[in-house]
C-alpha cells in the first residue's frame, strides 16, 4: 500500500469526515484513490493571484502567472482585461511598485477584489519593511516521514523578523517565523469557518488546523519551534488587514500529534470496509462525482425540530 499523504488541507477534509461533516467518497477520491482533482473556485484563484503578486509564488502545478489570472478574470467577462493583463505581469517583473497606472484605465473591466489585492499586496510589502521581516524562502517544503505515512506542508514564508514589538516597549530579539499569508472577503466576519473575526479564531477548527500542523512538523524535523503567523487581507477594500501570531499551548499542540498520528490507521481501517458517502443537496450540487455518484442527493432530508 502506497504511503498516505497528510496535508493541513486533508486532515482538515478528514476531521469533518470523522464529524460527518464531508462525504467520505469524495474524500476518498481526492485524497487515497486520487481519481478527481476540484477546481480552484473564485477565492481560491483570488488567494493564489494574491499570493502571485505578494511573494511571487504560484501553486506548484502552474509555471506562467498568465495562466493562474485569466481564469480568475474571465468572471468579468469583459475582453479588454486579456490585453491588460501581459501589461501588469511584465511591469511588475520588472519593478518593485504596483504599476497602478496602468489599471486605471481598464478599472471598469477588472473585478474590484482582484484591484483591492493590487493595492493590498504593495501594503503587504512595506508591512514587511516595516517590521524588518526578511523572507528567507518562499513555498518551502517541510515533511516528516514515516514508514506508512508523510506529514508534509509548504510554507508561504519562512522568514526571520528583526523588528517586532514586544509588550514592554523594545524588540524581541530577531527570530524565525513561518507566515501564511490570506486574502480573504471574509476578515471581520464571526460566523463563517474561514472568517477571521479575533474572538471566534481560536475555535475554527479549519483554519487552526494549518498553523498546529506546521508547528508541529517543524517541531519534528528541526527539533524546535518556531511562530506561526497570518497575515490576513480584505479584498472588500484595500485597508482592511491584520497579522495573527498563533500560540499553540504545548497541550493543544500534543493533543493534534496524538490525532494526527492515529488518523493513518484510521483510514486504513476506512480503505478496507469502505469510506462512507455523506450525501447532502448543498455539497452534491458542487461535486466532481456527482455525475456517476449513485449517493447523490437531489432533494433536501426532512430535518425535524422541537418547540418545547
Ligand atoms: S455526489 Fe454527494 S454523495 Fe456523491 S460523492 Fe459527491 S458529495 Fe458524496
């Protein structure tokens, strides 16, 4: 049996398994059998359209930024923007600054989100300025392997920080960090998994499985650790930010390793008597399988509630 591959995104997937939360034959397609691959939607394109102009980097499976951002602007279906584009990409190649000269004039036919990140991005790098954050790699891999299974992540930045506050007025000494870095529509919201509201953060199981597992792998194979950070930008406006320094208690982090560690003979178990589907109108509707899927469900189930 081949080795099982744990990524943030997948141990994610498979906790709202295990919570019956994520329908177990489409986990088991994305994930073991690797039979279906789900497009990027919108936000997700916006994310690595960001992450393009922030820190250049680009989802491993693309190589021409052009490619990543006209799927992405075919949602303004307006033609003007494929010529506007090349423009974008070989200016800002070739200078520090946004050339937001030339976005002006073809503002009406480009989305306001992707504008917002323009601007966003060029305030993400004097953030950085700023802070003194030296980004030491881009998109670095960090794995642990074990026999059956590989625990692996690819970092946005790993960066070493010369001038961050501390609460008594001065600096922390310099020190290594991992950054993540987000585009989101969602920065004040409460109620959503992915808003990024301050007070609910903690509890948001999917978005906190991400820096506890990034922790943790570099806690296994550099035998330390080192901080986790989100840095978080609206594509509402082009204002809206906030940097996230996650501290994992020693318990928290303990308590995700043990689960972790006892997810691969979990599935193994699920390999052999079969994953269970969890069909529902809402996620059927948007899945890869849903053509030949016999679990499909068209019509809503009859939820009952009680007045008492
Ligand atoms: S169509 Fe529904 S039941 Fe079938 S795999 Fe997709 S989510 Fe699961």
């Amino acid at each position: 049996m081949k080795k099982i591959r744990l990524s943030p995104s997948m141990l994610k997937d498979f906790k709202a398994y295990q919570n019956k939360m994520f329908c177990g034959f489409l986990f088991d397609a994305l994930y073991i059998s690797r039979t279906v691959i789900i497009d990027p939607t919108p936000s997700m394109q916006m994310g690595q359209f960001f992450e393009w102009i922030a820190i250049g980097s680009l989802p491993r499976d693309i190589s021409d930024p052009a490619i990543l951002i006209i799927p992405g602007l075919k949602i303004a279906g307006k033609k003007k923007v494929d010529v506007l584009i090349p423009e974008l990409i070989k200016a800002s190649q070739n200078s520090e600054e946004i050339p937001f000269e030339l976005i002006n004039d073809g503002l009406e036919y480009f989305q306001i989100k992707y504008y917002n990140l323009l601007i966003q991005a060029d305030h993400f790098k004097k953030t950085l300025q700023h802070y003194k954050i030296e980004i030491l790699s881009i998109q670095k891999t960090i794995q642990f392997d074990k026999e059956d299974y590989l625990r692996k992540g690819v970092l946005d930045i790993h960066a070493r920080i010369h001038k961050m506050p501390d609460e008594t007025g001065g600096y922390f000494k310099p020190f290594e960090a991992i950054i993540d870095i987000k585009s989101t529509g969602n920065i004040n919201n409460r109620w959503e998994d992915y808003g990024w509201d301050l007070l609910s953060l903690p509890f948001k199981e999917k978005i906190m499985m991400q820096p506890k597992e990034y922790t943790m792998i570099w806690r296994l194979k550099y035998n330390k650790e080192i901080p986790f950070f989100f840095f978080v930008h609206a594509n509402t406006n082009e204002y809206s930010r906030k940097i996230i320094k996650v501290n994992i208690y020693p318990g928290i982090l303990q308590e995700h390793n043990e689960w972790v560690k006892s997810v691969p003979e979990i599935i193994k178990g699920e390999i052999f008597l079969g994953f269970t589907p969890y069909p529902d109108v809402e996620k059927c509707y948007d899945c890869p399988l849903r053509n030949k899927c016999v679990y499909r469900a068209d019509h809503p189930k009859i939820h009952t509630i009680e007045l008492i």
